[in-house]
C-alpha cells in the first residue's frame, strides 16, 4: 500500500537524505513494499567522456563487443558453407539485440560494420534456407543434429531480423522469410507440440535438454518484437496457440533461469501467459538476488553439475543479473523499485575497467578446461550484451 508521511517525517527525509521504505507500483495492477537505496543523481550515458562516479563506460563496452564479434566471425570453428558462420546463442545473438542501443553514445548513424556482416549473415542463410547445410549434422556431430540445427537456426534468424526491422518500424521481406521457415520447423506433435528442437551438446544454458524451452520463449520474443503488428496476422493464430500451450504446459517444471525468459517473452507477446503466472515469476526472481544486489547463475540453474568436475560458480555474475534486470524492465516493473534499482547498481559498479566487459562464469567447465582462453570468454560476450541492454533501458526509462 502506499505510505502516508507526516509533515515531520518528510522533513527528515530531505534534511538527513535517509531513503525510506516506498511502495513500489507494478504496471500489472499489483504492488510491493521494497527498501530502497541512495537516490542517484542523473548520467548522460549518451557522453561516456564525461566520467561521473558510478558510471558505466559505453565505448568500452561496444570495443570489448565488436572485438569478440570479430573474433567469433573469423574463429575456424564457426565457420560453415556459402561463406557464413555459426549464429551462436552467447556471442552473435546477444551482440545483434544489444550493439544498436550503444549507437548513440558513438555518434553512429548506421550499424556498425560487425553488425552489418552479421545480418549479412543471418539474411543469406534466410534466403538460400533450402541450400545452405545445418549447422552441425547427423553425420558429425550424432543423431537428431540436423532437425535440432534446423529448429534452433530458424528461432534465432527470425529474432535477429525482427529486432532489426523493429529499430525501422517496418517487416522486411526477408524476416517474413525467416519467420516462414521458423514456423515450418514448429513442432505440431508429440510432448514438444508448439515448441521447436533445439541443439542439446549436454551444456547450459542454452544447449541443454531444457532448452527447447528457452527457445520458445525466443520464438515468443521474436514475434512480439516484429513491426507492422505482425503478431496479429490470421495465418500464424494457430502456431501462436500451439507456442502458448507450449509455454504454458511446461512453466512449472522449468528453472528459474527459463522463467527470466518467460517474463521477458511474456512482456514482447501480451496474452503468452496468465498475468498471475507473470507476477508469481517476478517474485521469484527477486527473491533469488543475492546481498549484493546480482543474481548468481548457478543459484538459478537447479542441481546441474559442472562436466569437469569443478564447483560451480556461486557469486553474483554479469549474466543472470542482465538477463534478469532486463527481464524485469521489460515487465514493467517501476524504475523506483529498490530491488531492480539495486540490480542495476551491480551492473553500474561490475563492468571491467579496461576491457569493458561484464564477468561471468560457465556453468559446464571452469576456464582452466576450455578450448582456449578465447572459448573461455563466451558467458561474457553474453553477460556484456545483457548488461547493456538492462543499463541502456534504464536510461530511457528516466
């Protein structure tokens, strides 16, 4: 409920700067009563010049981005035919969602030249879709391969794309493509019915025997985040029915980390799940961050256990707590609410001071067990673009 002050308390407050306990007003009719820090004062995050304590560095971020970017596009593993590479789920995709909103603080009119080659990329593939081979393969990598490249391929094109013509405000023929074949590769049978398959190489969080899941909830996103009010058109009402089924049927028994999905996706496609369902999952999730204001990935995950052998992670990292600020921005919960505030003050005082990343940890392997020191960077690609994703929506939204 909201807290009536007395003439005498307000005073105080202002005289002594002491922060009190405020309600907090969710869009979605519901109310909470957090604690809440220090006001901040107001960063132009549009001038990263200027430093202010407890700023973030734009620029840095963006280097550290396109550089791993750079990187990902040239490593000979990701490399595939017709001149393309890999769409990977922790570094391409999370660079295409976040790399356009720190165009403002460059001074840049246009996509970035990575950005270009990626959607060059992702549009090639779209358009030569019954030519180009799958990812990985029966043959090379073991059974299922191809239809779970497939599956997840078509999920990922269609996002990237969507969100693109999202900053022009207009479908593209080539994202109604990639939304065509995502939808051809819709599951209409069986316990995955209005899922997709999804590449499993036994790794979390995105290539495990859960993530059919998060891959609807990026299908989810996808369609919600496409212009022109595509989401509404009668020839897709079907396959949006069988997602939501999908997505609704298999809520419970899902991890924390896929319920951070859920509530972004459920924000980008209104009508996806129940608004009861959509504020359980917010109290979920903040009850999950930890004493200093991030959430820790591991603490979301469930039992899994590390393939090396080694112990989990249990410290606050930049993943989970950009994925889940976002999430919650995106839910509309207010940008007063103490607990969100204190998200977005971990992400502020986290990014790495040189290289410009946002830490985090592998949930499958400790550093020391990667390919290279290079592999070893791929939850921070991730963990940097979310981040600044969750800190950029911050500054729009005062």
């Amino acid at each position: 409920m909201r807290m009536n002050f007395t003439l005498q308390q307000a005073a105080a407050l202002v005289a002594s700067m002491i922060t009190g306990v405020i309600a907090v007003g969710w869009h979605m009719g519901t109310t909470t009563a957090v604690s809440s820090s220090a006001s901040s004062s107001s960063i132009h995050l549009d001038q990263p010049e200027k430093k202010i304590a407890g700023t973030w560095d734009q620029k840095a971020a963006a280097s550290y981005l396109d550089r791993r970017q750079d990187w990902w596009m040239e490593w000979p593993r990701a490399q595939r035919d017709h001149q393309t590479f890999c769409v990977s789920c922790h570094t391409a995709v999370p660079y295409a969602l976040s790399r356009p909103s720190l165009r403002k603080a460059l001074a840049e009119r246009a996509p970035s030249p990575n950005e270009r080659r990626l959607l060059g990329t992702v549009t090639k593939r779209v358009r030569l879709w019954k030519e180009v081979a799958p990812f990985y393969t029966d043959a090379d990598r073991g059974a299922y391969k191809t239809v779970e490249s497939r599956g997840t391929e078509s999920v990922l094109n269609a996002l990237i794309l969507a969100s693109r013509d999202a900053q022009n405000g207009q479908l593209t023929a080539d994202t109604r493509t990639a939304f065509d074949n995502m939808w051809a590769e819709q599951q209409t049978t069986g316990d995955k019915k209005g899922a997709w398959l999804w590449l499993r190489f036994n790794n979390e969080p995105w290539e495990a025997d859960d993530s059919d899941f998060y891959g609807a909830t990026l299908a989810a996103v996808a369609i919600g985040t496409a212009p022109g009010n595509y989401r509404a058109i009668p020839g897709i009402q079907n396959n949006i029915g069988m997602l939501r089924e999908y997505l609704s049927r298999e809520s419970a028994s899902q991890t924390a980390l896929n319920h951070a999905a859920l509530l972004w996706a459920a924000a980008k496609l209104p009508g996806l799940i129940e608004p009861d369902r959509q504020k359980a999952i917010v109290v979920e999730l903040l009850q999950k961050q930890q004493a200093d204001g991030g959430w820790s990935l591991s603490a979301l995950i469930g039992d899994w256990k590390r393939s090396d052998g080694t112990a989990q992670e249990e410290k606050s990292d930049g993943y989970s707590t950009g994925l889940i600020t976002f999430a919650l921005q995106q839910a509309e919960i207010s940008p007063d609410n103490g607990q969100l505030k204190r998200g977005i003050a971990w992400l502020t005082a986290h990014q790495d001071k040189i290289d410009g990343y946002w830490p985090a940890y592998s949930l499958n392997k400790n550093k020391e067990h990667h390919i290279s020191p290079e592999t070893a960077l791929f939850m921070n690609d991730a963990a940097t673009s979310y981040a600044v994703l969750a800190l950029t929506t911050d500054t729009k939204r005062h």
